[in-house]
C-alpha cells in the first residue's frame, strides 16, 4: 500500500467549462505529474448545455507541492480547455459570518454543529439588529455586533456590514433568519458568497406568521430552501430543499416547530456542501456534488 501524505496536504479542485473530448484525462494528468493521490471525484456532463462539471478532492505526497504551485501549475492545462477553477487546501475553514435577527434555530445549529466539527467552518462574528442571541454567542465565545437597522440607518448599517467582512477577511456570509432586505449593492457584493434560508411557502404565504396562513390554508407539506443572495429577493441560486409531510392534526404553533427544524437542516447542508466546494453556480441553477 503507498504511504499516504501528511495531514494538511489536501486539496479539492472544481472546474467547469464547454464540454470537449480529453477533459477527464486532462485533469488526472494533471494529478499524475504532481504526485496527486485521488480521493473522491464527481463529474457532470450537462448535455443540455454542452457544459462539464468537475470536483476531485485529492492528496499530495510530495512535500515540496503546495496550493500555490498547483494553481501555478494547472493554469496551462486550464487555458487549454477554456476552464474556470478553484483549488483550495482543503483542511482550511471557511471564514463565516452569521447573521441573525430574532428566530434563532438556525443560528443555534450551526454554532452547535460548528463546534462539534460537523462543519468545516470559523464563526469570527455574529451580526444581528436585535440584541436577542447576544447571551447565545456568548456561550459559544463568538464575538456579537449589534447593528440596529432602521429606514434611516439603513446605509449607516450595511457600512458597518462591509467593514466587518472585509476586517475580519469573511468568505461566507449566512443569514440565519436574518429579517433585513439586503440592498443590491451588498447583494451583488456578496454573489456567490452569501446564503439565505426561508420557508417553502412562498410565493404563497408572504409576510409576516407564514406558517399561521398556512395552517388557515391546510398544507399538507412543510418545508425549506437555502439559496445564494442576489438583488432579486429570494429568487437566488438554489443550494439545498427539503419538505415535510404534515396533516390536520397539527396546529400552528407545531407547524413552525416542524418548519424550523427543516429550515435548520437545510441551512447546515447548504453551508456545509458550500465550505467544502461542493456548490458550483451555473446561471440560476446550481451543480451540487454532495
């Protein structure tokens, strides 16, 4: 059996470009030149599309190899084939802000599954407009910023939003029931970094006490949808859904109970196949390698 490489030398690459014939051989040559070590690799082929989809999550037993020279080294092979890429270590967190007003189940999950390692992710703030979940993050020694929103602040706040992520250098930006429309400035910004969570009723039940008109409607199904933020508010790329079947016998109150535990999971699926490069944004639709 070869020895395997150290901790710390994994790298996951992703790739899309127009489908043509050789781009699987392509990349494990790659591989094979820099003692590459193939540990998982998904593939799409979008034939509607003539677009090729690529994860590899690999190791390198050469010592002398880091992200730098690989990214150095694939360049020619990914102007050859008219390919857009990432390559990151793959062992590295992603820098996450959690945002926050005042439905805290999301927040509680992630901060729970953050600590237990379900979630390769660092939480260096929460943000929120309401003081509500400032003993929460306390609890889990999470800096909190309290930054109050209203119609005259608006721009004031979403300032400070911007310094913190850029201070902080943030990857991922996660509303975690975050009650504030996002202007398009930050929205565009944000793309491809920013996730938001909402309930699966809309266009349906808009508003305040969704799951009180949908219990006054009679749904049979509950459920939830993460997707990217764009200026187009909650018509984002979709991550993940999820649907529960419930029935007559619940009320409303145990509708948002089911709802919330489903907002939660999808949440925690969303930015976990995000930090691990398993989301690739295609148009208004999304590859998703889980």
């Amino acid at each position: 059996m070869s020895p395997r490489s150290q901790p710390g030398r994994e790298y996951v690459l992703t790739l899309s470009c127009p489908n043509s014939a050789g781009l699987v051989h392509a990349v494990s040559g790659f591989l094979v030149r820099n003692s590459g070590n193939i540990l998982e690799s998904r593939q799409f082929d979008d034939r509607l599309h003539g677009r090729f989809f690529m994860r590899v999550h690999f190791d390198v037993s050469d010592p002398d190899t880091n992200a730098e020279t690989l990214r150095y080294r694939f360049g020619p092979v990914a102007d050859a084939h008219r390919i857009a890429w990432t390559l990151s270590e793959a062992s590295t967190p992603t820098r996450t802000l959690i945002m926050v007003s005042r439905f805290g189940h999301c927040l509680n999950d992630l901060l729970f599954r953050r600590r237990t390692g379900a979630l390769n992710i660092e939480i260096p703030a929460i943000v929120s407009n309401h003081r509500d979940f400032e003993s929460l993050a306390e609890t889990y020694g999470v800096p909190f910023h309290h930054i109050p929103v209203t119609r005259d602040t608006r721009a004031e706040a979403e300032a400070r939003l911007l310094e913190l992520v850029r201070e902080l250098d943030i990857d991922l930006v996660v509303l975690a029931r975050y009650m504030q429309v996002l202007s398009d400035d930050v929205c565009k910004r944000f793309e491809g970094r920013a996730i938001n969570i909402h309930h699966s009723f809309l266009p349906s039940f808009k508003g305040a006490r969704p799951y009180e008109q949908a219990h006054a409607r009679g749904v049979k199904l509950v459920g939830a949808t993460a997707h990217y933020v764009t200026p187009d508010l909650d018509e984002g790329q979709i991550i993940e859904q999820d649907v529960v079947r419930v029935d007559h016998s619940l009320g409303p109150r145990d509708l948002v109970t089911v709802g919330w535990d489903v907002e939660a999971q999808v949440l925690a699926h969303a930015v976990k196949w995000h930090s691990e490069s398993r989301v690739m944004v295609d148009g208004n639709r999304t590859v998703v390698f889980r």
